[in-house]
C-alpha cells in the first residue's frame, strides 16, 4: 500500500514555508503578512495530515503591525531548533511601497511549540527573509537577503546577495561583521536564505526570480561557510517557470504576467526549505500558486506544497521525480489515512459559538484580525452566550482598529453564509459579510440605516483598486435576525441576502480574480471571507452572529 500526497499541503494562503523535523514531529512555519497573530505553524507526523498546532506572535510585545502596509508586517519567518529550544526569526515589514523598506528582523525562542515564547530580540534591519543555521561547532548564523534602495532608486535589482553574520545567543546579538557571501545568479531577486550542512559541505538555499510565475529556488554550496559559494549545476532546482533561463529574468519584484501554464496545477513554485526524515528520506516544502484556469490570477494567494527530493553521488540535490518542475502528487511509500478535520480544503465548515474551548480550538484557529490582537472586549462569545459579539470600530479601510475577523478561501469554488442580529442607528454604523484581499480590494455586503427616511438597509459597496466601483443600496424589512451569504464559482461571485424566507442576490456579479496577487500591485496574501462591524460615530454599536458556515463547492 502507499498514499498520495495531494498538493498544495495547506491550501489558500499559506506562503514562504520553512520546515523543521523535531524527532518525529514535522512543522512548518509560513508567512501572515498584515493578519493577526502574526506566523502560522502547522504540524504533522506523516507529512499528510496537516493542523495548526500555533500562531506564536500573538501579543503587541512579540507583534505590533498597527499602521502597516497591505502585504506588510510578518514576511518570510524560519523555524529551527537546536538546544532544546525552537528559534523563531521573523521581519515585521513596515513599509514596502517606496524605495526603501523598512524591514526591521527579530528572534523569538520557546521550549515548545505552544510556547511560552519569548521577548523579541532585535537582530538587525539590513533586508528581510531572515533565517538561522546552528552549525554543529555550537555557532549560530544569521543570514538574511540585503536590499540597496539606491540601485531601487535608479531602477535597478536592489537585491545584492545574501549577508551572513554571527548571533551570540549568550549576548542576544549579532557579533562580528556581516559578510556578503553570495550575490545571486542571473535569476535575480536573490531572497529567502535557508542553510544547511551535509557531508562536509554547507548549502546556501535561495528563492530567486521574483515572487510571480518566473519564481524559482536556487541552491549553492562551499566548503567554508563564508563561501565562496559554487552554484548547482542543473539550477534552479524547482520552478514552475517555463521560459528560457538566458539571464534576462525579471529583476522587478512585483512582476506577474500571463505565461504558458504548462503541465502542472502548481505555478510560482520556489522559496523552499527542506528536512529529512528518521529514515534518511528527503523532503522539500515550497511555495506555489494555482492559476484560475485561463487566467493568470491566483485567488487562493501563494500555497504550500511539498516534494520528495534525493542527495546523488555528486553530493547535489535533485527532484527525486527528476527534472526541475513540481509534482502535483508525491507517492509515499507507506500507507498513511487521511484524517478527514484536519483537511483545510473541499470541506464543510460551521463555527458556532457555544463553547469556549471549542471557539479556540476552530474558530480562533481559523480566523485572524488585521494587523492588531483581538480584543476580548471588542470581539468574544461571553457577552451574550452562543453568539459572536463584535462591537464596531473603524471603517473597512482602516490600518489600525477594524472589528474583523476573517479566514483564507481555501478552494476555488465556495460558499459562505452568516447570521446576524443587529440594529443600528445611522448610516456609520454597519455589520456583515466581508469578502476581501486587502483595503484597497474588496466586496463588503451589509446591513445599515438610511437617516433620512429611517428605513434599515441592505447594502453592497465594491472596492477595486482603492476605488468604489460599485454601490448598491436596498430597503430591507427589520426582523431583528438577518442571514447573509456569498457564492463564488471560480472568478464569479455574488452576494444574497435571505428576506420573508427568499434568498435575493444584490450587487451583482463580483470578480473574484480581482482578489488575487496578480491583480494587486505589491501583493502578496490571498482572498479573505469573514465577519465585521463599524461604528464610525461612537465606536460602541455591536451586532451579534450566531453562526458562520463555509462550504466548498
């Protein structure tokens, strides 16, 4: 018997993977951008079945992301362990938009994977992508990409190579010099260092290429850690790209064009780590994209998938299925059941709000805030039992104080629906169902009042481009219990809302593919569904939802 790993291994947005074996234990550490608690880690014993084990940086004293950029705040974090500690190093980017960026780098540790973690240490602010090799002399490197905004300025590749230095964990603090060791091949956008010793030489893993469809993942290696460092022959040694590698490859970062999609479901592969098994066998974890077909627009946002790899008699490292694109299905030699709650996609999800070990367990494992913690005071299910209490704060555009709650599209065809009580007072104030990738970017479907004539009101108003190209407002029968939904099949959506009984779309059709990196300028997250309220006159009106269901179809 053997199973067949099906990827992506986390579907929806789950991006830059770094993954570390513990024993028998797998974890994998992925990115969140603006979404709090800032870093994901998801944990497995048979590299199937994947669960969220943790979400570490969940105070303002480890994350405080208030103000930040869309697809700014947690970017690339590495996951390792060593001294019976797990090391956590992660960049809070605060601004990405302008030539330089601001991309200050930290150090977290826990003797668990739940915790408790520590005080942050502040490494340094040189680029982002940071990541921590222990060599077995005891010795801890840092390396992390370095950017020089003056070559942005002149409208160059602004990522020249790759710096190493010493972290004395005694001191919590880089020691030494930084040393530029490798500059990238014509892959260009040489980021995400991963390294790794084996057989006497030590291995420099780089994502290049950009983060669009021309991604790829480079491997060099050097007898001496501070290089130089000699690059694989057959590079790169996974990408989903393809064009030719002639040294013309974009430099630009933001890049996404419609290409030849090739064989495989899974595009924009690279930014990959790997880890070995007891049994000596391989693994790599990488990013990926999935394309709505015909289009290049990926809704989902950047995923994780995994593929077995194999060490050859030239000491390289090399696809174990052979050439260089990824695989949509790895076949494990063992047979290994899948257990049906911890799939992420192709499911049915209800959250109810009855118990409050269960709301942790699936709700608040599920559903992130924007760039600040929850506060229980805002958001809970103790003011009134079996209810989702939210009380409304900022509008939908705001960076700092928004009352949401959201969870990643996981498939490319679902259905979400909620019910609410709610009752407001004027127009300011509004509650509903939020289908978003970010401010600028987004549907929002929601119950408000009209002042002059006092009616309630059902509304939908559409975001594109940090524009309101849509706005639709209809008289709505106040019930006190309303219901909510939001169908989307591929790049088509739409909203309804459910009155005397009768479900009755409103809005129109929507452009899911609008929602995906391809689309946004500097972007890098994924589509969003979820719940919110405002209050923009007295930041105090609630609304209550007693459910929230998310099907796929």
């Amino acid at each position: 018997m053997s199973t067949k790993i099906v990827n992506p291994i986390l579907p929806g947005f789950h991006a830059d993977p770094s993954i570390c074996r513990v024993g028998e234990d797998y974890y994998i550490a992925t990115s969140t951008f603006e979404w709090f608690p800032g870093v994901r880690i998801h944990h497995s014993r048979d590299l199937v079945n994947w669960e969220t084990v943790a979400m570490p940086l969940d105070s303002k004293v480890l994350l405080d992301m208030a103000g930040v950029e869309p697809s700014g705040g947690i970017w690339a974090p590495c996951l390792s362990y060593s001294d019976g500690l797990f090391y956590l190093i992660y960049t809070v980017v605060k601004g990405h938009m302008r030539e330089i960026f601001e991309t200050p780098n930290y150090l977290t540790t826990a003797p668990s994977i739940t915790g408790p973690w520590s005080d942050p240490v502040y490494l340094n602010s040189s680029g982002f992508d940071p990541s921590l090799f222990h060599d077995d002399d005891g010795r801890k490197w840092l390396v992390n990409m370095e950017m020089d905004y003056r070559k942005q300025v002149r409208g160059e590749n602004p990522f020249v190579g790759i710096v190493l230095q010493e972290y004395d964990p005694q001191l919590k603090k880089l020691v030494g010099k930084p040393l530029n060791v490798f500059q990238g091949t014509p892959l260009a956008c040489t980021e995400g260092p991963h390294l790794y010793k084996r057989n006497g030489w030590y291995y420099l893993m780089c994502a290049e290429g950009g983060t669009s469809y021309e991604h790829a993942e480079t491997l060099a290696r050097s007898r001496t850690l501070q290089g130089p460092y000699e690059v694989h022959p057959e590079n790169p040694v996974i990408t989903a790209w393809e064009g030719s590698i002639d040294g013309k490859k974009p430099s630009h970062l933001f890049r996404g064009l419609l290409h030849d999609m090739g064989q495989s479901g899974l595009k924009k592969a690279g930014h990959a780590s790997i880890c070995d098994t007891p049994d000596g066998r391989w693994f790599l974890v990488h990013l990926c994209g999935r394309p709505l077909p015909g289009t290049n627009c990926c809704v989902l946002g950047r995923e994780t998938a995994l593929q077995e790899v194999e060490w050859r008699e030239d000491d390289w490292l090399y696809l174990k299925q052979g050439g260089n694109h990824p695989q949509d299905f790895v076949e494990l030699e063992e047979d290994v059941p899948v257990i049906e709650e911890m799939r992420k996609s192709g499911v049915e999800r209800v959250y109810t709000f009855e118990d409050q070990e269960e709301f942790a367990r699936t709700f608040l494992r599920d559903f992130q805030t924007l760039r600040i913690p929850r506060d229980p005071q805002d958001i809970n299910i103790t003011h009134r039992p079996g209810w989702l209490h939210i009380r409304g704060r900022e509008s939908i555009f705001s960076r700092y104080r928004q009352s949401l709650m959201a969870r990643r599209q996981t498939d490319f065809s679902f259905e979400a629906e909620t019910e609410l009580e709610f009752d407001p007072e004027t127009y300011s104030q509004s509650a509903g169902l939020v289908y978003r990738y970010d401010e600028d970017h987004q549907y929002y479907l929601f119950i408000s009042r009209d002042d002059e004539t006092g009616s309630l009101t059902i509304n939908v108003l559409s975001i594109l481009a940090g524009k309101v190209v849509g706005f639709e407002t209809l008289p709505l029968k106040e019930t006190g219990r309303y219901r909510l939904g939001v169908e989307v099949h591929m790049e088509k959506g739409e909203f309804w809302y459910e009155e005397e009984g009768q479900r009755k779309t409103i809005g129109g059709r929507l452009d899911a593919s609008a929602l995906s990196d391809d689309r946004v300028p500097g972007a890098f997250t994924g589509a969003f569904v979820g719940v919110c309220v405002q209050d923009m006159r007295d930041e105090e009106k609630a609304a209550d939802f007693r459910f929230f269901r998310y099907k796929a179809l």
